[in-house]
C-alpha cells in the first residue's frame, strides 16, 4: 500500500466515523428534546443524560473533522536512508527476535489500522509516546521500547 492509499483509506475511514458520529449525536439531541423525555419531577435526570451523550456525540464528531481536514491538508514527503522521521512517514521496525512492525506517523487518528497484503499498518501520531521517539531517526537507527510489560529493542528499517 501506498502513502497516498495509506491517507485515502484513512480519509475514507474517518468519513465513515464523521457520518456515524453526527447521526449519533442528532438522534440524541432529539432524545433529549423529546416531550416524552421532559422530567416528571426533580429527580429525573433522562433528559439531562441524554443531553450529554449529544454533546459527547458531537464533540467526537468536531474530532474527526479536524482530523479529516488534517488529512486533506496533508503533504507527503519522499525520504531517503538519510531523512529523518517526520509527519508523513511509513516506518518500517523491526524486532529483536526479526518480527517487523510498519507505522505511518499522521496527524491523527492514532491507532488506527489498515490492512494490505504485506500485513498491518498501524497510524500513530507524533504526540503518542513511540511517534516522540521516532521523530528524527533515520534507517538504521534503534530505539527501546516496552511491549506486553517486556522492555523490546527496535530498528528502523525503513522510512518511507
């Protein structure tokens, strides 16, 4: 998979989530302002719940769009084994024991992952604490990281 199918699949994907969210939060803001959901006496909080899962519904809704138009906004670099990571970037790691993970450093969506033939990419985002130590290596260099409670050593691969 490409960079470019790489954004296009994320884009789609978050499309998909914005269209779910929105109708989310729509449904229950017309829960909360039903006339069957006004309070019978003081202690009836349904209106009130209902009203936070809207503004919970909506505010995730605002989440992805930003995202989407970080995506849209989003230039990506060519590297070669001299570049460092950066935005944009489709890492390849590989273990101690050879097992190789690919990540694509993005603007947001962090944790999200898509599937090609070769295996998984996973999306993560240089505020998350692997995206801190991957800005500015290169090919070749090794990071340490902790994975099921097991301190791993990684290398960069590749950056693409």
């Amino acid at each position: 998979m490409t960079k470019q199918q790489i954004v296009a699949t994320i884009i789609a994907r978050l499309e998909a989530d914005l269209a779910l969210f929105t109708a989310a939060a729509l449904h229950a803001h017309h829960a909360a302002t039903h006339e069957e959901c006004r309070p019978d006496n003081k202690y009836d909080t349904t209106a009130l719940e209902a009203s936070y899962i809207a503004q919970g519904q909506a505010n995730r809704a605002q989440d992805i769009r930003q995202g989407l138009d970080a995506y849209r906004a989003l230039c990506l670099p060519t590297f070669d084994e001299e570049t460092p990571v950066r935005l944009g970037a489709l890492v390849t790691l590989e273990d101690e024991k050879g097992g190789e993970r690919r990540l694509f450093i993005g603007p947001q969506a962090g944790g999200m992952k898509l599937a090609d033939a070769v295996g998984e990419i996973v999306v993560i985002t240089p505020a998350s604490p692997l995206g801190q130590q991957l800005f500015g290596l290169t090919a070749g260099d090794e990071l340490q990281g902790v994975e099921a409670g097991k301190r791993t050593s990684y290398t960069v691969v590749s950056v693409v």
